[in-house]
C-alpha cells in the first residue's frame, strides 16, 4: 500500500487521511526520524483533538502495512514483478530489481485505485492543500525520538507535484522511479523498462482486489 491505498476509506476525515501518509512522507523528506507505535499510542488516546487524529492517521498506516506486507498476494506479485523487471534489465541486477518488485507494486496499486475513483483522488489532494503543514510538523516532531524541519517543505510539494496521476502511464512512472533510484543511490531505469512496467500494470490491475482483501479493505462503491 502507498499514499492513497491507506487514505481512500478515510476522505471523510480530512487530516486522519493526509496523516496515514506520514510514515512514507517522512522516509523522502527526513530519512532519520521515524514514527514508532509506542510513540505514537499515547498521543491517539490523551493528546488534543489536533495530534490524536494525527496520531491515529499515522498508526493506520503502521497498521495496514502489517497485514499487507504478509498477504499472499503481495507476495506472490512483488515476486513476479521482481522476475519481470530482471529479464527487462539484466539478471546480475537483483537488489534493484527486488526493490523495483515491492515498490512498483505498491505504487501501481494507487494507480488502479487512482483511476478508479478520479473524483477521490482530486479530493485527496484538495485535503493536502488544506492542511497546515507546520502544526503536522510540530505534532510529528511531539511523537518521534528525533526532531525534523523539512517534513512542513515537503507536504505543500506532495501536493504542487500530484506524482500519483503519473502511475498509469509507464513511461511518467518511469521518470517518478528514477527519482527514487537517485534517492536511494541505485542505477537509473533505461527505457526498456517502460515495457516491463506496462506488464506490471496489466498483473497488478488485475490482482487488486487480492491485494487489498475484503477483511481489512473496502473498496468505496462507484
């Protein structure tokens, strides 16, 4: 699951929403601080309003990653693109190709969801653009061991840049994956993968409701 994967049940709660990206959010804009659960259960149970929803956006997300990280699904479709990506790029490539496997499959999973429900997407971001990115800062910096000043610069980007409309088309996710590699210091992904990633889209579009199971997900009605 990725950004719009844990917030799409949650629209009607603006800022439990926006927080269930935070853990993610945090890992591009300040990789050293981390939100743990025993940080953050307090907060959910005594905080104010503000940081309890806060608190309670960012255990969801915890949460959800648990069980979909364990479903067979999951498993089994981070493997196959895994393979797919290798006989694209080159088989001495398997640390890229396994860490391609897991993203991309959580990533194109927002994009079935994103183009599912268009109006549900627009209506994320327009929450993005609500909040106040400072007092999520403040709050976060309330809840983790490690204090940050870059988390506040990021959200109003997240939501001037909308990189989730970029997941349907293969070669916009392209470049969106090669943003990653530079950030986690791996090679960039050559154009041949744009064919790969067209595959990818096929398997994982038609596994979505593997992916996200009835116990733990319900997919909005259209």
């Amino acid at each position: 699951m990725n950004y719009f994967s844990h917030a799409i049940q949650f629209l009607d709660r603006p800022l439990f929403a926006i927080s269930t990206g935070l853990p993610d959010m945090l890992s591009v804009a300040d990789r050293k601080v981390r939100l743990r659960s025993r940080r953050m259960e307090p907060f959910r149970e005594t905080a104010s309003p503000f940081d309890a929803e806060v608190a309670a956006g960012a255990l969801q997300h915890l949460e959800d990653d648990a069980w979909f990280h364990k479903t067979r699904a999951f498993l089994e479709t981070s493997a196959e693109l895994t393979r797919l990506f290798r006989e694209a790029i080159g088989v001495g490539d398997g640390m890229r190709c396994s860490f391609l496997g897991h993203i991309v499959t959580e990533l194109q999973l927002d994009g079935v969801l994103a183009q599912r429900y268009p109006a549900m997407l627009d209506q994320y971001y327009e929450l993005m653009g609500d909040v106040d990115p400072v007092a999520i800062q403040d709050c976060v910096n309330r809840m983790a061991a490690k204090q940050t000043e870059r988390l506040a610069m990021l959200i109003p980007k997240f939501h001037q840049e909308q990189f989730m409309r970029d997941y349907v088309d293969s070669s916009r996710l392209r470049f969106r994956l090669n943003q990653v590699m530079l950030r986690v210091r791996l090679d960039q992904l050559p154009e041949v993968m744009e064919e790969a990633l067209a595959e990818s889209w096929r398997i994982v579009e038609s596994r979505a409701e593997a992916l996200l199971p009835p116990e733990h997900f319900e997919f909005p009605k259209l």
